[in-house]
C-alpha cells in the first residue's frame, strides 16, 4: 500500500510548477498539512504509562478532511447523529447532477455555487412534497455534496437522502407515501430535473454570473428507494471525510506515474488507470472544499432544530432509534509497550523548537 504522504513528497515540486495558476489556498494547506501526517516531521504529542514510568512521543495526525488517516471517527459520529433521526418509513436517495457545460463556473466561484446547488435540490423536493397528494406536507432531507466521480474526475452533484413522509403541520397529521405494486415511487425523475434546472439557473443569475453560452434543456436527476436509509447513510459517510481515494487503492508510483483503481459504475470491475504524479496530486486536489464550507446538511424536519419533533414521531410510531451507545466505537486507546496499560496523554503540538501544550502541568522531556 503507498502512503500518500510519500506521493505527495516525491511529486509536489512538479505539481506547483504545472498548476500553479490554478492552485488555491486551500490546496496548499491541505498538501503541506497531509505530506507530514503521522510522519517524523510532524508534531508531537507526549503519552505518558498509567501504571508504569514509561512514556513516548507518538506523531500527530494531521486532522485534514481531505487526509485518508484522519477523521474516521468523526464520521462515524455524523453516521450515528443521522441514524438516531431514523423513521420506519421507506427513503429514497435523489441525486441532482450539473451539466458539464457549468463545472468551469462553479469551479470558479465554489463557495457560491456549491450552496446553490444543495439549497437549489433541497427546494425541489420540498415543493414537490408539499404539493403532492399524498404527502401535503412539510418533509426532510438529509443532503451531502460530492464533487468526484469514480475515476476522481471534477463532477459536482448532489445526493439527497429523504423519506417518503411529510408532516401536515394544519391537519397535525403523519403522511406516507404509497406505491402500487413491488416498486416504490416518490416522484418524477423528469420533473424534478425540470424544476432543479429552473432554480439552478435563478440562482446563479442571482448572484450575478454568466451563464454558460451553451448548456443542455434536459437535465439528469436520478431517483431510487433504498429501503430504510441505512446503507445510503453509510455510503454518504464514507465521503465525509478522509478524502476521495483510500490508501489502499493506491496501487503503484513508479517511473513518474502513479496508478489507481476505482470500481466502474456500469459493469462493476474494478478498472486500473495511470496518471503522471503531478497529476494525480491535482485530481486530489480539485476536491478539497473551500474553508468553512459544510459538505453535509440537514433540513425540514430532519434539521438539528427539530430533535422534538423527530423524538414524537419516533415515539408515535413506536420505534426506537438506533442510539450512539448502539453504534458508536470509541477511539483507540494508546498502550504501553512495558505493561500494556491505558497510556494518557500529558502535552500535545510539541515541536523540535520545545513549544507544546502541556496537560496538567507536566513537564514533557525535550524533543
């Protein structure tokens, strides 16, 4: 398995000299900070035994979002925080897709555009939801930005993870969608694709841009039931963190190049392409998000606001939710090499030049 951060240290100098008219602030934070992660030349944290004399330095994770090490944890809090919102109806998961014809622009103007697109997708179904007759009501969603295609090319989309239920805040009722028959159905593919292009379309002449001089009148929106929800809200949490590619399908990096595998969508092989190193450092790159911007967002009834809410329904429905205790795993616990006892952490950030944060008091040795 290559390490990324050895990737990044072999083929960085070529990458800014390539890129350098397209590379942000942000990428060079997200390369300086992921080339040193748990490496020598990153900062020190000081464990020291609870039983025994016996301490040790242990290098720092860098805690990039885009980093493969880091941040699994989180994650798996996201997944537990959406979970516990769980509702014993069917969930279909939505995905809003732009047209190539508009990726230049908002790789222009992300912070911008990337909002749009999340608020623009959220607005659809809600109206969709409102004005259908069988809901009539006020539903939620649960929306994750994407900007990567397998192959790691630049493909902004939107999935959106909703179920098939609203609440009728006038008739204080619970509505749920219906189907005929074994296949589910929520709403019109075609349809939504109508109306997320009008409101993408508004919404960037809002914000004063230029539309492209050429785009196409039929959008692609993909709808499906996933059952209850649960393995799209794993699949969505794989991408929260920890970057676009694992470690693991990192296959080669040799003679300039490097070589990655991604799973082909339609005949679901795993296929292998080779890229020179600079290159493969800017695929990476293109999908580090501006700083502050949230990938994942929930609204309706499914917003943090609304815990009450979510809480009666659950009881009115007599299910009882998949809770953190159920699911959470804790973090590792460092271990001492003399006794195998819970080592605690006593000063963490400790560079060469002797600055570090000291818990407690406790002198760290020198470096």
């Amino acid at each position: 398995m290559m390490r990324l951060s050895s990737i990044i240290n072999t083929f960085k100098a070529a990458f800014f000299e390539k890129y350098q008219d397209q590379i942000l602030p942000s990428h060079k934070k997200a390369l300086s900070r992921m080339a040193i992660c748990r490496t020598a030349e990153s900062p020190k944290m000081l464990a020291g035994c609870s039983q025994c004399d016996h301490q040790a330095y242990v290098p720092h994770s860098c805690g990039h979002r885009s980093c493969p090490h880091c941040q699994a944890h989180e994650g798996q809090q996201w997944l537990t925080r959406q979970l516990s919102k769980e509702l014993p109806v069917g969930y279909f998961l939505i995905t809003f897709t732009l047209p190539a014809q508009f990726r230049t622009l908002v790789w222009r103007n992300q912070h911008r555009l990337y909002s749009c697109m999340m608020r623009s997708a959220w607005e659809t179904v809600r109206d969709f939801a409102q004005n259908d007759k069988q809901l009539n009501g006020d539903t939620g969603a649960t929306l994750v930005l994407h900007t990567h295609s397998r192959a790691l090319d630049y493909h902004p989309h939107v999935h959106l993870l909703m179920p098939a239920a609203a609440v009728n805040k006038t008739r204080r009722c619970w509505r749920e969608k219906r189907s005929r028959g074994k296949k589910r159905y929520l709403f019109n593919h075609r349809a939504l694709a109508k109306v997320f292009r009008a409101k993408i379309l508004a919404a960037i002449t809002e914000e004063n841009l230029p539309l492209p001089k050429r785009h196409p009148s039929k959008w692609v929106v993909d709808c499906k039931s996933v059952g209850s929800g649960q393995k799209a809200l794993i699949y969505l949490s794989q991408y929260l963190y920890r970057g676009v590619i694992q470690e693991k399908h990192i296959v080669a990096c040799k003679d300039g190049n490097v070589t990655y595998r991604y799973k082909d969508s339609k005949t679901k092989r795993m296929v292998y392409k080779t890229v020179p190193g600079e290159t493969f450092l800017w695929l990476l790159m293109q999908h580090v998000l501006p700083k502050g911007f949230r990938r994942a967002r929930n609204f309706g009834f499914l917003h943090p606001n609304s815990k009450q809410l979510i809480q009666l329904l659950q009881y009115l429905l007599k299910l009882k939710p998949i809770t953190a205790l159920d699911t959470l795993i804790k973090r590792p616990q460092l271990r001492c090499q003399c006794c195998g006892a819970v080592m605690k952490i006593l000063a963490t950030q400790i560079f060469p030049s002797g600055e570090c944060k000291v818990k407690d008091g406790v002198e760290p040795l020198a470096v």
